[in-house]
C-alpha cells in the first residue's frame, strides 16, 4: 500500500520543481538563521539567490558530523529553543551525544514519512505493530511510534529488549508486524525456537528491520525463521530518524528515498565530488523541509549507491542500495580498507555457517591482526553433539575453506575460528556491535 499516493508517485519532473522550491527555502533559512551556516556559505561564496537549478546543491558546502560536536548542544538549530517540542540524540564520536530537535511540524513530517515506511513494509491501518525498537533518546521508537499511529495501527509500544515479554506480547497480542533491528530479530527467532513457538503459533507476516548493517544472507535467515517478510527501513538521527527510505514489498531491492523532503547525493569521499547512478560512494542528504534542525549536504558516513529505474511499486522515489559500510567505521588492516559487511559477503554461501559474526582487530606492537569469529550452524554443530574443539578434522577443512574464501575477498589473511552456536554476543534489543577495534586503546 502507497500511504500518500500524490507525494510518492508524482511525476519526476513536478518532483524536482519542488524539490528546487524547497532547496531555495532552506538554503535562505539556515543562512539568516544559523551561524555556522552563513559562515560556511559566506567561505563559499554563495548567497541563497545564486541557487537556481537542483544541480546548484553542488555548490553548498558540507555539513559533517563533528559540525554537530563543535556546536553542541544546540548550535545547528534554526529555531529558538523553544520552538522545539522534542530532543533526541545519537552517539557521538566522542564523549558528547549528537543531539537533533523537532518542531512540531517536523514531527508531523516525521509521522509521515514512517507511515509511509511502515505502509510499504505490509502494514494496513487496524494491524497490530509491535515497535521494538528502543524508546527514548534513539530515534528509532518514537519515530515509528508516531508513524504507527498516522497510519491507523494499533501501536504496542515495546520497545527494545526483554525477549521474554516481547514474546508474550507477540502471542497475547497477535502483531502482524513488527519493527527492531535486524539482529535483534533473530534473537527473536532463536528465543521462540528455544520454547518451541513455531512460526504458525504467531500472527506476525512483515518485518521493518534496519539501524543497522545487515545483508541478504540475513534477510534469508529472518523471513524463513520467523515467517514474515522482512524490509529495510533506513534513517539517521540527524536528517530525522527512522525514515528516510524503505524498502517496497513489491520489489524488495533497494530502500525508497522519500525525496520531497530529502535530497540525495552520492559523494565520492576520497575527492567530495558528486558521483552518478549506480557507482558507489557517501551518502549525502539535504534536508528540504525540516524547521528545527536542517542539515545541508549532510555527509553520513554510509556508503551506498543510488538506482533511479523505475520500480514496480509506482513509487517515482529513487532507491538506496544497502549500505556497505561506512566512511568511519572502515578497518584499514595492514593498509587495506576493509568493511564488515565485505567479511559476511565472503562468507554468504558456506552452508554450514550461521549470519553470527565478530570481529575482533588488534595490533600487536605494529602488527594488524583480524580475528574472525564465526558460529557455525545447528546442523553443523549437531555432528560433534553441539560443540567442539576446533581440531576435528571436519572443523579444519570447513576453517580452511573460510579462510580461503576470506583471503579471495580481502586480499590479506585473517585468523578466523569457528565456535558453536550461541557462543557470540546478542542484540539485545539495539544495535549489535560486531567489530571490537582494540587498536585505539593502545
Ligand atoms: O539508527 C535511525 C533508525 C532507527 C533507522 C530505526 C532505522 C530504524 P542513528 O542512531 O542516528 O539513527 O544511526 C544512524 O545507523 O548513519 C547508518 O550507519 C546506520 N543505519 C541506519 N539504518 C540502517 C540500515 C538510526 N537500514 C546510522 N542499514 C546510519 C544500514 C543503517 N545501516
């Protein structure tokens, strides 16, 4: 279902004179009102009138991640204070939160752009949604709380974590979707398996995973476990929260970018020019609507591509591919750039392995070390009675082959051990962390 058919599938042309309308509003917005901005645009040499074709957004400089830190808390925003009606903040990449703020238009725009999410992950107004993603501080449960309720679900407000009522819930109050992230869901899965609840026993069909990295392989895992069919909802505090783009049931390829209230670029981080269809860089918005907190050129740090075929839905928004990886979180090992995500690749495919991964990076005096733990699956594990010690010749080969696999994609080698199911970290209702980098603290 399309919740608001005239924005998501509007001609492309009448799309982007809007788009343009907006980006002129915006830009003459944060310049009267923001310090940091007028500065910046002052450097450049741009006045809000020289902004003239969508093309012109190439010509705004950027605004990045440590903008929010030099003028925390609440220096990005083009609003006084108390003209917010809500605070939320992310982690920083330092001690001190990232914190974003709302007007009450913007949450009205928030609201809509999850009830779009949310329509386009299978919900129809009178379901049930069960939103485990985290209240609070986290975009992620308010966000779709607010979109829950816009477009007529019956929210159970969950939040993240505490596996055991979350399935009591699910039971006594028979959700047909669900929102958490993509490892959380599969401790879900595990944790109803563990008590015997099968797939049928639930009335759960759609997922609305994201917050984080996942793959297909994941995917796979989760729709087969739980019964459900699982998409992708993609956003990130500072250009709103949950709800950026999503994923359409029909296609299933790509997240919809809701593009009348964010323009997109993809930037190539190595020379910060723009880069075209398909090639693969840094994700940049522009927010065109938000009161509050408008971010220009917003550099997110996540690596994706852009495809503007059309798609079967009738959406006209383009679509995001998933995200790769990140600007920041990108390993270098040994001088090589790796990306988590490379490593599950490599890995997708070896059958006797589950999605459940960690990797942990040390130096060792000046030597990078990557230490790959992997659990293999029940299947596997079943044939050493659920553990084993490594030396079991079937370990070694399936180790062997891992490695080599690793080495083909990476082009360095990694220590990479196999350990039984359920030996590596849960979600426990947030965001999973793979990588354990020990590097910095030395
Ligand atoms: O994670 C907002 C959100 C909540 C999105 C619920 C989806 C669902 P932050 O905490 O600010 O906001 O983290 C934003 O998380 O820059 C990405 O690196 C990552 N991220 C978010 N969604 C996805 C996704 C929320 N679908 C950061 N796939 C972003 C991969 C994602 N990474």
């Amino acid at each position: 279902m399309i919740w608001n058919e005239r924005a998501e599938t509007m001609p492309r042309a009448q799309l982007e004179a809007l788009q343009l309308r907006r980006l002129q509003d915006v830009v003459r917005r944060v310049s009267e009102r923001v310090p940091l901005h007028r500065a910046r645009l002052a450097e450049a040499h741009v006045a809000p009138d020289q902004i003239r074709t969508l093309e012109d957004v190439g010509r705004l400089p950027f605004t990045r991640k440590s903008d929010f830190r030099d003028t925390y808390p609440f220096g990005l925003f083009a609003v006084p204070l108390s003209e917010t009606v809500r605070i939320h903040a992310s982690s920083g990449t330092t001690g001190k939160p990232t914190v974003v703020g709302y007007t009450a238009n913007d949450i009205k725009l928030w609201a809509e752009v999850c009830a779009r999410s949310l329509a386009a992950s299978g919900a129809r107004p009178g379901d049930v949604f069960q939103n485990a993603y985290g209240y609070g501080l986290f975009t992620g449960g308010l966000g779709m709380h607010y979109g829950g309720e816009l477009l007529g679900l019956v929210v159970v407000p969950a939040s993240g974590g505490n596996t055991e009522r979350q399935i009591m819930l699910l039971q006594d109050f028979g959700a047909t979707i669900i929102a958490c992230t993509p490892s959380y869901a599969l401790t879900l899965a595990e944790a109803l398996e563990a008590r015997g609840i099968r797939r049928g026993d639930l009335k759960l069909r759609y997922g609305v995973l994201g917050a984080e990295p996942w793959t297909e392989a994941m995917r796979d895992e989760i729709e087969q476990r739980l019964g459900i069919t699982a998409v992708n909802i993609y956003g990130l505090s500072e250009v709103v929260g949950p709800g950026v783009s999503n994923e359409c049931l029909e296609e299933k390829n790509g997240a919809h970018i809701f593009e009348d209230h964010f323009l997109v670029e993809v930037i190539d981080p190595r020379t910060d020019k723009q880069l075209g269809p398909g090639e693969v860089g840094e994700l940049t918005f522009t927010t065109l609507t938000k009161e509050a907190l408008p971010v220009i050129r917003y550099r997110t740090g996540d690596i994706a591509s852009i495809n503007p075929e059309p798609c079967r839905c009738g959406r006209t928004f383009v679509r995001m591919s998933r995200v790769m990886g990140r600007t920041d979180d990108m390993l270098i090992i040994r001088g090589v750039n790796v990306y988590p995500t490379q490593i599950e690749a490599a890995l997708v495919g070896v059958a006797e392995l589950s999605p459940h991964y960690q990797l942990v990076v040390t130096r060792d005096r000046t030597l990078d070390e990557l230490d790959v733990s992997i659990e293999v699956n029940e299947g596997f594990a079943k044939q050493f009675g659920g553990s084993f010690t490594g030396e079991e010749p079937m370990v070694q080969e399936l180790t062997m082959r891992c490695r080599q696999r690793l080495l083909g994609v990476l082009g360095i080698t990694a220590r990479l051990e196999l350990v039984p199911p359920g030996k590596l970290p849960r979600s426990e209702g947030g965001k999973l962390r793979r990588v354990v980098d020990n590097r910095q603290v030395k």
